[in-house]
C-alpha cells in the first residue's frame, strides 16, 4: 500500500496544486515531484524501476511543453502517452520479440500456466491502451471540462485501473498454481 500511494504522489500533488493554483502550476508541481521521486529513491538507496523513469521523461516532456507553449493540451496527452506507451510495450513484447513482460515482474510471486501468462499480459496491453483512448475522449471530446478531466485524470483512471487489478485478481483466483511439493515448503517436523 505504501508503494501504490509513493506511485500516486505526483498525481496527488497535481491534483491539489491545480484546485488551488491551475493547470499550469499543477503541471510544474507534478514535475518537481517526479524529479522528487527519482531523488529520494537514489537517497535511499532504492531500486529505480522503470516505470518511474520512464513517468519522469513523459511528464518533463509533455509538461515542459505545456509550461513553455503555455498549452495545457500537452499535459493533457501525458496520461495517454504514458499508458499507450505500456500498452505498446507490453503487446510487442509478446507478439513481436516473444516476452512477457508480465510474467517476468510477476512470475516470481505467482505461479500461473504459460496461456494465462499470455491472456494476462495481453489483458493488460489491451487495458492501457483503452484507458489511454478514455483519457483523450475526456480531455478533448468537448464534453468535460478541463476541473472534470482532471478529476477523471486523477480518480477516474486510478479507480478504473483498481476494478481491472479486482476483477483480474478474481479471475486469476482459479488459475493460480500451488507451489510444488517441497519446493517451497516448510521441513515437516517428525
């Protein structure tokens, strides 16, 4: 839990900051807590995972247009580049260079059979890029306002990807294996 809400925290920081001070001092307060992220993570001695760093180019990209143009539609593209971008990764992993990336962040704390490997890994390519199309409808559709976008952008995508892990998780229930006799058990005690 205390990963997840660490994760959160520049989307946190964003969203507060934009009710208190707009879009545009959201957008640099979302980039100062990335580049916050990654420093207190090397401070500490922690692993940087990719996620992180490629969150922090994504967000000093498209933020740094938005600050610099002074065009809020940049800030706008970010959740749907970030999420098309592990949408893409995670699609071509598989179909194209025959990794699953899914497997391989996750193969070490369940054990499931390669085909639910690969319908998992494809239900989460397939995820990120619908909730990438999402956000574009909501931020550019002309039916939100830009206070509901990112509400959406802070709640709404967080809640949708929350149902997805819920029902995953519930669908995996079945499929999970149970670790091999001895492999990881216990001595038993005569």
């Amino acid at each position: 839990m205390k990963k997840f809400l660490f994760d959160l925290f520049p989307l946190l920081l964003f969203f507060i900051a934009y009710y208190f001070a707009g879009i545009y001092v959201a957008t640099g307060v979302s980039i100062a807590a990335s580049i916050g992220q990654i420093i207190w993570l090397r401070m500490r001695g922690h692993r940087i995972e990719g996620m992180h760093w490629v969150n922090l180019v994504v967000i000093v990209v498209f933020g740094g247009a938005t600050l610099i143009l002074h065009n809020d539609a940049f800030i706008k593209w970010k959740p749907t580049v970030l999420y098309w971008l592990f949408g893409i990764t995670l699609l071509a992993g598989r179909f194209i260079f025959g990794r699953n990336l899914v497997q391989r962040m996750l193969g070490k704390q369940i054990q499931l059979p390669a085909p639910i490997w690969d319908r998992l890994n494809l239900a989460w390519g397939i995820f990120f890029l619908l909730a990438g199309a999402l956000n574009l409808y909501v931020a550019f559709s002309g039916h939100f306002t830009e206070a509901q976008w990112v509400s959406f952008k802070a709640f709404g995508l967080t809640v949708l990807m929350l149902a997805f892990v819920v029902v995953q998780s519930l669908w995996l229930g079945r499929y999970i294996q149970a670790p091999e006799a001895g492999k990881d058990a216990p001595p038993e005690k005569n």
